[in-house]
C-alpha cells in the first residue's frame, strides 16, 4: 500500500485538467507547492512540512475537506482566534498552540493542538470539540487511505492515483 505522500504527490503531478478527468467528484483542487513560508509564530510538525512540501493545500476527501495553503493557515488562524474569543478575552484557540489548517465540509475549523497533536474540529455553533484524529499523521493517513465502505467515491479515487 503506497504512503500518504506518495499518493498525494501522484495527485499533486498531474494538471488540474488530468486531476479532474481522473477524479472529477472527488478532488476539485490542489495548489502546487509554493516557496511560501510558514509563519513564524506559527507552530509546525514534520507532517506539515511533508505535506506543504507536496502541495498547497486543496480539497479533498470528496467534500471532506479544504486545506488552507501554508499562507492562508495563519490567516484563518487569526480569523479564527478573534472568532471564538469567549467573554472577558478567554481564548479558545490559544495563540503558538493552534492552527487551523483547513475546515470540514459543514465550514467548521480543522485545528492542529500542538501541545497534544491531536487534530479536532470546533463546532462553533455549540462551542464543542469534535476529535478527528490523534495527529496529523493519523489525520493524513485516513484521508488517503479511507474506508471504501463509509467513502466509496473517495476510496475507489484513491486506487485510481495509486496506480498512476
């Protein structure tokens, strides 16, 4: 079974067009790598270096999900922060702890906590945490290697760019 950064990098070589024709429900976008840096006052994982050194973000996972470009992260992380600020100043999102690298298929935040790798969402609406995995390995693992029975469209994309 081919890693995660070789299927990504399958998906990030072709042209939009080929991406399209090969996966036409199932990934609608991804940016090539860019000589953007990350932000400084960003925390960062050997993941996301492997990642961002493949692509710049896109979508995947048939919907599932938008990942910001290295740049757009810092951006949404702010938005984000000044966002879900709580009464009297109180951070949810905790400034050199959080990112947000992109956002699920109802719009909410997908966080990265560096203080204990796990990657979650956060349900604005009612203020709750949502687990989606226990690191952004883990997180990237399951995206590019979905369950066929719970994401049939994604899955059957997958086998067709492992084989290119």
């Amino acid at each position: 079974m081919a890693t995660w950064e070789v299927i990504l990098a399958n998906m990030a070589r072709l042209t939009q067009d080929q991406l399209l024709s090969r996966m036409p429900l199932a990934c609608n976008s991804i940016a090539a790598p860019t000589d953007l840096s990350w932000r400084s006052d960003l925390p960062t994982c050997e993941t996301f270096r492997r990642f961002y050194a493949l692509c710049d973000g896109g979508d995947f996972g048939n919907g599932m999900y938008h990942l910001h470009n290295a740049d757009a992260a810092g951006v949404e992380t702010d938005n984000w922060r000044e966002l879900l600020r709580e009464g009297e100043g109180k951070e949810i999102l905790v400034a050199g702890r959080h990112v947000v690298f992109g956002e699920d298929s109802a719009g909410a935040p997908l966080i990265w906590d560096a203080h204990t790798d796990a990657v979650s969402t956060f349900w604005f609406k009612g203020g709750t945490w949502e687990p989606v995995a226990v690191s952004p390995e883990a997180f990237f693992e399951a995206l590019f290697h979905p369950d066929p029975h719970a994401e049939p469209e994604w899955a059957l994309a997958i086998e067709q760019i492992s084989e290119v």
